[in-house]
C-alpha cells in the first residue's frame, strides 16, 4: 500500500514505541517522542543521520521503493549504537518524502517494524474510507435533488451546492460557457479557465490546490466548475466528483431536450393558431390586432404594430430607428422604451420582381424583457413569414377586387355608352326625320303656291297671286330660320363659331331684352318687367350670344304665358356666380317632359295646347299650335351657357308657370 501524507497519520506517529521521522532528500521534518531521546531534531539530514541513510532515502524517493539497512552503526551522543533501518517512500503533495525506522538491533525486529506499519497504514485506510463515505453520501443526495428540478440554473446550483459540502474544497466557482462568472476566479488559474472554456472538454488539476471539472452534455458544452482543494484532499479526486458532474449534464441535456419539445409543441401550436387567424383576416388592421392578441397567450409583450413604408410612425426615436433599419431587410433588437423591442421585416412577393421586397416592418415590444430569447426570436420570424404571405394574398385579392369593380365600371359605362349610342341613333333618326319635316312642310307648301301659279298664271288675278307669293315668301323665312337655328346650334356644339369674352352687365342685358319684347307682350295683354331688386350681374361673355340665350327664354315665356300674365327677369349674384331668372305665370310644363325640354326637336306643343284648352282659353291655344317652333330654341341656350362655363336649369308647375335659371361666373369672382 502506498501511504499518503505524513498529515494523515499525525496522531499515531508518536505512538510508535522506536525510533522514527519523516525526510525529504536532504531534511528532517517530523520526528516522534523516541527519536527526541537519541538527539535527532529537524533540520538537515546527512549531518545527523549519515550518508548511507541519506543515500536510502534519496532511492527510496526516486524509485518508490523501501529499502532495509541491517545493523548499521550510528553514534548517538558519543555512544555507538547498532540500529535495523527501514525507510518507506511516502507520496507528500509535489515534493517526495520518506518515513525512517530506526530499531536497535533486538529479536524483535521485523514484527515491531510490521506492526507499526500496520498501525499507519489501518488508520490511514480508515480515514480515507470514511472520507470517502462521507463524500459519497453528499453527492448522492445532490444527484437525488437533480432528478427533481426542471430549470437549468437549478442544476448548475446543486452542482455548485453539492461540491461545497463535499468539505474537500475551500472554495468552489461556477463558470458558464458563455464566460459569466470567470471574473470572479483567481488571478492564477483565470488563464486555465479561459481554455477550458475554448476547448470545452478539460479535466486537470491546476498547480495546487486548484482543479477544474468541465460540464458536458451529449451535444452541448455547458460550462465548468473550478475549486480550490483543501489540503487533506485525496489523490484522483476527479474520480469520485466526474459522475456527479456528468450527471448534472445528464440532466440538463433532459431540460434542454423537455424544453425543446414544449417549445417545439408550443411553436406548432402558434403556428397553426396564427393560420387560422390570417385565414379569417382581411386587412393589415385585422392582421395586427389578431396576432397581438394570439401572440399575448405564448409571450410577455405589451404592444404589436405593424407599419407600412408610408405609415406614420408614432415612436420615439429609438424605436423609429430600429424600424427603419428593418425596412432594409434586417431583423433589429434593441432595449427601447424601458424594454425589449425586436423589429421583423415582413416580405411578400410580386410576380414583377426576382427577390421579394420588404412590404412592411412588425414590431413587438415588451416592457417586462431586457431581449427576446432566441427560440422566441426565431418563432417570430417564421410568424413574420405567414403575415407576409397573408399579405401578399391580400393584395392579390385587393387587386382582384380592384379589377373587379373597374372591369363592372367599365361594363356600366359600356352600357350606359351603348344606351347612349342608342338614344343617340334614335335621336340621329328623330332629327332626320324632324328635319325632314320641317324642310317638306315650307317646301311642300312652296312647291304648291308655285306649281298653282304656273299652272294658272294667265287666269289668276293680281290679288291673289299677291297671297300665294306672301305664303311663299313666310314659308321660305321659316326655311331659311330653320336652317340658321341648325347652322348654330352645330357650330356652338362643335365650337366653331367664336364667342368673345367681353364685360358685360346681366340686368343691362335684360333691360334691352325686355325693351324689344314688351310691345309683343303689350299685345297679348301680358305683364312683362325687371324685378326691382335685382342686381348688376357683372359677367365676361359674348353678349350677343347671350342676347339670344334670353331672347329665347323670355319670347317663350310669352308665348305660353295666357293673358294677363306676367313674365319677370330677375338678376341675383353671390361671390362666386350671376343669376338670371326668367320666370312666368304661364301654363307651365309638365313633370315627365322637364328632362327633355332642352333635347335637339324636343316640343310640348301639344301637351301645353291641351293645358290651355282645359283652361278654357282658345285664343291661347290657337295662337300655341300656330306658334310651334322647330324644338332647336332651348338646345340653343343650353349649348351658348356651358360655352360661357355655365348651367340653365328649370323648374315648372302645370297651372302656376315656370322659371328658367341661367348661372354664370360672376367677374372678379372666385374660380
């Protein structure tokens, strides 16, 4: 057996009944109560012992092995005495020492030599066993607690626990893989530390007392423990403490593993939660507020938003700056606001381009983290991915929309043209065949009177070849109105003929209407005036043309105005516009003709004929029916106001009258 240190017999070496001392190569460190009494004291030991006993010790070290010296002579206080010497190598830290018996020569040499090794070597035996107990004892508790807990920092604190209350250090220090916690290690061995921390797979002991144990897992390198060893610590040390430590990366390999399938289920789970929620989702406004609430259930975050690149950012700047540098495609972390923000680009792809674009920026924030942990972050990430292609879904259904409704715009003005082109046709159709009238009636009648007075021209008196020819001469004025009114009403419509823009006064212009209008009024015993109130009606305009405008309206309204009547211009303005009524207490002109009166040929002779026969008032009607005009009058002074950059409207009673209202711009109005 080989004996340990001379402190782990310290108490039973002066039990020993011969002489004895513990030496290195060249001194004397220890004797017992016998070697006192032949003079030997520590100090050197070739001076006190001789060089044969020196030469055995210094073998006995170098080759571990015990050397026996019979009968060897030695003068102790001038005294010659024969001793048997035995010396044993002893392993004592870095340095090798020897124990020495020195037994004068008796009968009973080799048994008091054996017993008192035996002596040593049971109480050393025992000590160390019971150590070992005690050690062992201590770490199976500890590993009994590390197949309770569930959180890693728990495991590493019962390692660090256990390795405490072995009592085999003085101090014991946890340093992560990370590197937290080496600044807490001695100046000495932080070097030692450090390439434990690099290579990852160190068990060695550091110039004494120090040892450092690394913790490894299955795939995974967690750390080490670094201690200070006391100094009645065992040789190979490590043996006792390596289970306990590959333990601890045991357990913490089944946390990592645990924690990775809850996270993996959890995952999952969000995944297809947030699914569905896009799947129901049709704005980025739902987007938003569906993920956050989702999102609330699996992490501790107090806000979501969800910007666009137009959208307003309503952050302070540090969040403003975080956002921005997502929109370049990068995912940012930061602590902003007194918390953790991480900011997501979210991309959604166009058919248009190679590379998806960044469509938006999510950010998430929460108030109670400093960082989002990386299974976090990574979880979010692959959530941004959903949203952008629920994005891109939701543009391409916008867009779908969009065309949607431009494809049914299109077909409701492919319609509305098409009836327009219809109502046109028919109108093109009622023209010629208006026109066609209006032509044959003068011209039929023309072609009588002539074809008459050709055909009887020698027995036709003067008087009535007169009556012919005054027929002939009112039939060819009609014509040749006709035509005019045809002639203008194209050129204005196409904008040939030009209207110059000249200042000019609407109640100026009414008083002139009303002057050559009033003996024509004065003969149907009609009423016809300017209200009093009226106002200047400054304008820019053709004023011939819109002497023709109220010409038109104010001889119609004379014409169907019954005796008695009045007929009333009246000029308004505002800051912006001229108004000029012509308003009348005429037959009026029925509801369902209001939207047509200012068509091209569009007439209610008939209908207001039948008004005034109902009224009882031939007179009326006769002079209606003998009064039709040609239908052109109103299309006329609806063409010449939008020219001048205004409207006419109309509003009518049957039996009260109507009231035409023409609105210009008024000069030096606002536009």
């Amino acid at each position: 057996m080989t004996l340990q240190t001379s402190q782990d017999f310290s108490s039973v070496f002066d039990l020993i009944p011969f002489s004895c001392f513990i030496a290195t190569k060249k001194r004397i460190e220890k004797i017992n109560s016998a070697s006192k009494t032949l003079g030997l004291k520590k100090g050197l030991l070739e001076e006190q012992v001789g060089s044969e006993i020196s030469m055995a010790i210094f073998s006995a070290c170098e080759d571990s092995k015990t050397i026996s010296i019979p009968e060897y002579n030695i003068i102790f206080g001038e005294k010659e005495r024969f001793f048997n010497v035995t010396v044993t190598p002893l392993k004592s830290g870095e340095e090798s020492t020897a124990i020495v018996f020195l037994d004068e020569v008796t009968h009973l040499f080799e048994t008091s030599n054996e017993l008192a090794l035996s002596l040593i070597e049971t109480e050393v035996a025992n000590r160390n066993l019971g150590r070992t107990i005690s050690v062992l004892s201590v770490l199976a508790r500890f590993s009994a607690e590390l197949l309770k807990i569930s959180q890693p920092e728990d495991a590493l604190d019962i390692l660090e626990r256990g390795l405490e209350k072995t009592t085999l250090f003085e101090d014991v220090w946890l340093v992560l893989a990370d590197g937290s916690g080496i600044d807490n290690l001695p100046e000495e061995i932080r070097g030692a530390a450090k390439d434990a921390i690099e290579s990852g797979n160190i068990w060695a002991r550091l110039p004494k007392p120090f040892l450092i144990i690394p913790i490894n897992g299955r795939d995974k390198f967690y750390g080490i423990v670094c201690a200070c060893l006391k100094k009645e610590g065992v040789e190979d040390i490590n043996i006792d403490l390596k289970p306990f430590a590959t333990m601890t990366a045991f357990t913490l390999d089944n946390i990592a593993l645990y924690n990775e399938l809850i996270s993996n289920m959890n995952a999952l789970s969000l995944r297809n939660r947030a699914l569905r929620t896009l799947q129901e989702s049709h704005t980025l406004g739902e987007i938003e507020s569906g993920i956050f609430e989702l999102l609330k259930e699996y992490f501790e975050i107090s806000r979501l938003r969800i910007f666009r690149s137009n959208s307003k950012i309503d952050f302070s700047k540090e969040f403003k700056l975080l956002i921005h540098s997502a929109f370049q495609g990068i995912v940012e972390e930061g602590y902003a606001g007194g918390g953790a923000a991480l900011c997501l680009p979210i991309r959604i792809h166009e058919p248009a381009r190679i590379e998806d674009i960044v469509h938006s920026v999510m950010l998430v924030y929460s108030e109670t983290k400093e960082r989002f942990s990386d299974i976090e972050k990574e979880l979010l990430i692959s959530l941004s991915d959903l949203i952008g292609i629920s994005l891109s879904k939701i543009q391409i259904y916008d867009d779908l929309r969009a065309h949607s409704v431009a494809v049914q715009y299109l077909n409701e003005e492919l319609n509305r043209s098409i009836i327009e082109l219809k109502a046109a046709n028919e109108m093109k159709s009622r023209f010629v065949s208006t026109v066609s009238h209006e032509f044959r009636t003068p011209l039929t009648a023309i072609s009588s009177y002539v074809q008459t007075l050709f055909e009887n021209f020698e027995s036709i008196d003067i008087e009535t070849a007169k009556s012919f020819l005054g027929v002939v001469r009112e039939e060819t004025d009609r014509l040749t109105r006709l035509i005019n009114q045809l002639l203008d009403l194209s050129r204005i419509q196409a904008r040939d003929r030009p209207l110059s823009n000249n200042p000019l006064s609407m109640f100026e212009l009414a008083q002139k209407i009303v002057e050559t209008l009033k003996p024509v009024a004065d003969s149907k015993s009609l009423k016809i005036e300017i209200d009093k109130g009226s106002s200047k009606g400054d304008v820019v305009g053709d004023e011939d043309a819109l002497k023709q405008v109220l010409l038109n309206l104010t001889g119609n309204s004379i014409r169907y105005t019954m005796p008695g009547g009045i007929v009333e211009i009246r000029v308004e303005e505002d800051d912006k516009m001229v108004y000029t009524h012509v308003k009348d207490t005429g037959i009026g002109i029925p509801q369902d003709s209001l939207d047509a009166i200012f068509s091209e040929f569009y007439t209610v002779t008939q209908t207001r004929a039948s008004l005034a026969r109902e009224s009882g008032n031939s007179e009326v009607e006769k002079e209606i029916l003998g009064a039709e005009g040609t239908g052109l009058g109103l299309s006329i002074a609806k063409a010449i106001v939008e020219r001048h950059g205004g409207v006419i409207r109309v509003k009518s009673k049957v039996g009260i009258g109507s009231e035409f209202i023409v609105a210009l711009q008024r000069r030096g109005g606002d536009s």
